[in-house]
C-alpha cells in the first residue's frame, strides 16, 4: 500500500462524515453518500438462486478508472465451480467499488 494511503483515507473519511453530518460510529447509507457525490443511483432486482440483490448500473468514463493492482482474479482460473454458477446464472454478478482519487 502506498505510504499515506490510510491516512489520506481516513482524513477523506472525516471530511465526508462531516459534510453528511454524521458521527465517527454512525451509520453511512450508501445511497445517502452516491446522493451526496451526485451519483445517480436506480436500483434492480437481481436474483441469484434464492437470493434477490438490489444492484445499480451507472455509465463512467473507463479513463477515470483506476484498476486495483491486488485483483486477486488477474489471469487464467481454473475453477469449475464458478464456471457452473456463472452458466447457471446466465452471467457473472462481480460489485465494483469505486472511490475518489487520492491526491
């Protein structure tokens, strides 16, 4: 992790809690926090066997992306498993995290 990292994090943290008047141990909505950064949020039903998450798509600019170095899914897997669950679903549910670039 590159030298500052938490720290910078931390202060960003802080900065956001404050500006959503919340507390250092109080709850974060994540629909709250998209609102406030103007991130439009319209939520679907997926289904995942018997399980229903409530997902978003949203359109970026893939330059403004930042890819993490430490995807542990770089490269060929072997793994039948996943490749069951990805035909049996009718394709992969993979959440992206996205997070303002520190400076």
């Amino acid at each position: 992790m590159k030298r500052g990292f938490k720290s910078a994090a931390e202060q960003i943290a802080q900065e956001t809690r404050a500006e959503l008047d919340l507390g250092p141990s109080e709850r974060l909505d994540a629909l709250s926090l998209a609102g406030h950064l103007a991130i439009p949020v319209d939520l679907q039903e997926r289904r995942l066997d018997r399980t229903v998450l409530r997902t978003y798509r949203t359109k970026l600019d893939l330059d403004e992306l930042i890819p993490n170095p430490n995807q542990p899914r770089l490269g060929p897997k072997v793994d039948a498993e996943l490749q069951r669950q990805i035909e049996a679903n009718e394709g992969s549910l993979s959440p992206s995290w996205l997070s303002r670039t520190l400076n």
